[in-house]
C-alpha cells in the first residue's frame, strides 16, 4: 500500500482541494495531517478570536473525512519535524501541500523540502489554493509584481482558472497514526462575543445564501453600513475553508453587475498577495516611504485608547471600532475610515493600527491587513496617498440616517439623522446629557497637522 500526506494550512477544506486530489491519485492511502504550529503563537498572530475560528475549521474537516472513511491528524510543534515524524511513521513517499505565499509560508515550505529530502520523500507544493491566481503567475513588463491595481485587474481577469473540483467522495487513512485531540472552541477565552462559526460547511451554505440574495444587489449596496450588503465570507477565504477560485467562477455565473464589483473586490485579495509574495518586507516596513514622523504610542497614548475603545468622538469611527470588538469583523468602508482617521487625522503609525486589528479580526489577514492599513495611511500602492476620509462626510454619505452608528453607539439612539454625525453641534443642554465624549480633535487641526507632517502646505 502507498501512502502519501496531505498538509494543510490556509486551505481547510476538502472541495477544491488540488494538494487532497494528487494525493489521492498518487497513493492508496492519504493522511490528511494539520500541525499547530507554536511559532504562530510566539509571533503573536492566533488571537482569540482566530484561535476559536481555527477550532471550528478543524473540526468541520475532520467530520468531513470521517463521512468519508477518514479523519484528521493533528500534531503539535515545528511543522517540518511533525510532517518529517508523520511520513516515517506511515512510510509516505509523498507529501502535498498549497504553496507558500507569506515569507512565514515560503520559509516553512522551504525548510519542510529540505528536511524531506534528507528522508527520501518529496514534497509538492500546488499553486492557487489560498489564492485564485499565483503570485507571479501575471507580471508587467520590466518587474516582477504589479504595484497598480487597476492593471493588475485587467490582467489577472484574463487567467484562465481552473475547473473547482467536488470534495472527494473516500479519503482512505491508514490505521493506527497517533492524533492529538482537535482544540476546542475556548469561548469566553478573549473571544468576541458575535464572531461567526467556522469551517467549510458553514462558509459553503452562506456562500450558497449570497449568491442567491446578496450578490445581485452588491454594487450598488456594498457601501451601506447599516444595510450590511456584503458578502461576510472574508474568514472563510482567510482560513482556506472556502476556495477563491470557486467563489470567482460561482459569481461570474451568476453574472451582471453585482458579480462583477464583487469579483473586483476578490482580486484585490490576490493583488495584496502578489506584492507581498515579491516584497516581504511590507508586512512591517513602508512600500513607499514618505519618510512620515510618526507620533510615537508614549506621545498619543491617549488617543490611541480612546481609538481602540471607540470613544473619539466621532460616531462612524466609535460605531466602526466597537462592532470590531463585539463581532471580530468590520466593514470594509469602516476599515478605511478608522484608519484614515488614526494614521491621518491623529497622525498615528499605520503599524499601530494593524496590530489592532490583528489582535481582533477573525479573518486577521496579515497580507491584507497590513498592505490595507498601508493604503489608507498613504505608504501603500494607493495611487493618491494623501486622501484623508472626512468621518462626517463619510457618515453623511454611506449612513445617511445613523442607522449603523445607532446600531454600535447606543449614547446616541435618540440623536436625529441631522446630527447623528456631528453630536458636538446639538444645542449644549441637549449634549450635556449625552454620555458621549467631545471630539479627541477638530478633523481641521487634524488635517492641517498631517498636511504639515507630509510638507504638503
């Protein structure tokens, strides 16, 4: 009997699965093998809510192959060494996996091919799996990654994806491999009360809910905060459970233009990835350098807090940073106004800000996350990076009647849609009785501060 391994990562699914179907078609038996790896934990990056996320995904696979004659095993420590001890335990001459696209990704792949190698077994290592389109698979002329989005997109839309793949109907696993138990879910362990449940069956039925209802309406409702018409599936695609190439080509069959302004929206995940695959170093450093000053954390400590809190003083802001700590999650045109608000209008290291977001959101990103926060704050691929998001503005704009603030900032519930955005204008009794705090500072001084800062008088 032949044996080969499958190691998954950011790919935690059996539909769709390229590394499951060679291995299946490689071997007699396969073992589906996942490796907590305590180097994500040193690094900060298995926050509470994401550590609850992953317990679900695991789960969700491991029922899913036991439906299958299967199961799932896990293994705990330094991936190389755990798959290296798996192999030899089962005698695998194989192992496949998606191919890393993070450095912390590429560095593992690399170190896992070296230390099979010294055994005798292979390792392959399957592109577009956690992405739709590989990193580098499109290059302009002359360079080695696209740093403008819009050309990015026109290429990329032209790559023919594959046809996605059924979840295989048998996973035969070999007997008697050690497993350690699958983590539990730890609720109340730090974890946001509202977060979504996990895994793959999960991702797949709101997939199937969004396609029917959400997605024709997307382009014209995407922006609406309070009408929370987006499509919600950024940590199933963040954790593998759903496949991007699946979601591109299902949405392309519904067709029109909700389809299209979502498709976009998917490739933005792909151009993030593809610079970062060509420029590692963006994950901490600027992209661009506008050899910005930032204030240091000891110099804004105040501000910041109050940022984290949702207490600046501006209701889309407050209302943005508290649905992050109550449900894991925000919106993306609240993403871009909160941190339009603490890198430009209180002139706070974009780094700062990641990291926060890090700490909460279930589909923590670090591609996107940090290469989102560096457009925002100017030092990104953003083609205008000076643009500051006015909070009022913005409120006036895509919550019109304060329906999303109400939602998040109760203090102000009976405030009328005429200055639900701007509280500090209500007669001063009125303000007096909110228990709401004034404006950490005029969005004036703000912006002349950072106008100041970048030496644009």
């Amino acid at each position: 009997m032949t044996v080969a391994v499958v190691l998954f990562t950011s790919d935690l699914r059996l539909h769709d699965h390229p590394p499951l179907r060679a291995a299946l078609r490689a071997a007699d038996e396969v073992v589906p093998l996942f490796v907590l790896d305590p180097d994500v934990h040193a690094a900060g990056f298995d926050a509470p809510n994401r550590r609850a996320f992953l317990a679900d995904c695991l789960a969700d696979v491991d029922a899913s192959l036991r439906v299958r004659g299967g199961r799932l095993v896990l293994r705990t420590g330094p991936p190389a060494r755990e798959v290296v001890a798996v192999a030899a335990e089962c005698g695998a001459h194989e192992v496949h996996m998606a191919a890393g696209v993070t450095r912390f990704a590429q560095l593992r792949e690399e170190l896992l091919r070296k230390e099979l190698a010294g055994s005798g077994v292979r390792l392959v290592a399957h592109d577009a799996v956690v992405t739709a389109v590989a990193p580098g698979a499109v290059v302009p002329a002359g360079s080695d990654h696209f740093a403008v989005f819009t050309p990015y997109f026109r290429r990329w839309s032209t790559v023919q994806l594959r046809a996605p793949e059924s979840a295989p109907r048998k996973v035969p696993v070999p007997d008697g491999l050690r497993s350690d138990p699958l983590p539990a879910r730890g609720a109340g362990s730090g974890v946001s009360p509202g977060i979504p449940p996990g895994g793959e069956s999960e991702g797949r039925r709101r997939l199937t809910g969004w396609g029917r209802g959400g997605l024709a309406a997307y382009a014209e409702r995407h922006d609406d905060l309070a009408g929370d018409a987006t499509s919600r599936l950024s940590p199933y695609l963040h954790f593998g459970a759903l496949s991007p190439a699946e979601v591109v080509q299902r949405a392309r069959t519904r067709g029109g233009p909700g389809a299209e302004a979502f498709v976009r929206q998917l490739c933005w995940r792909d151009f993030h990835y593809q610079v970062m695959a060509a420029r590692p170093e963006s994950s901490v450093r600027d992209y661009r350098t506008r050899d910005d000053d930032w204030r240091s954390e000891e110099e804004a400590a105040e501000e910041i807090a109050a940022w984290k809190e949702g207490r600046t003083g501006y209701p889309l802001v407050d209302a943005a940073m508290r649905q992050l700590t109550h449900e894991g999650w925000m919106h993306n045109r609240a993403r871009l106004l909160a941190a339009s608000f603490l890198t430009k209008t209180l002139y706070v290291d974009w780094r700062i800000g990641a990291r926060q977001f890090l700490d909460l959101l279930v589909d923590g990103d670090i591609v996107n996350n940090q290469l989102n926060w560096q457009w925002v704050a100017g030092t990104g691929t953003d083609t205008r990076p000076h643009r500051v998001l006015n909070p009022v503005v913005q409120g006036k704009r895509f919550d019109p009647q304060g329906a999303y603030v109400r939602r998040w900032v109760p203090e102000l519930e009976d405030v009328a849609a005429t200055r639900i955005h701007e509280p500090w204008r209500l007669p001063e009794g009125e303000r007096a009785r909110l228990d709401y705090p004034e404006p950490l500072i005029s969005l004036a001084d703000g912006l002349a501060r950072f106008k100041n800062a970048r030496g644009r008088n």
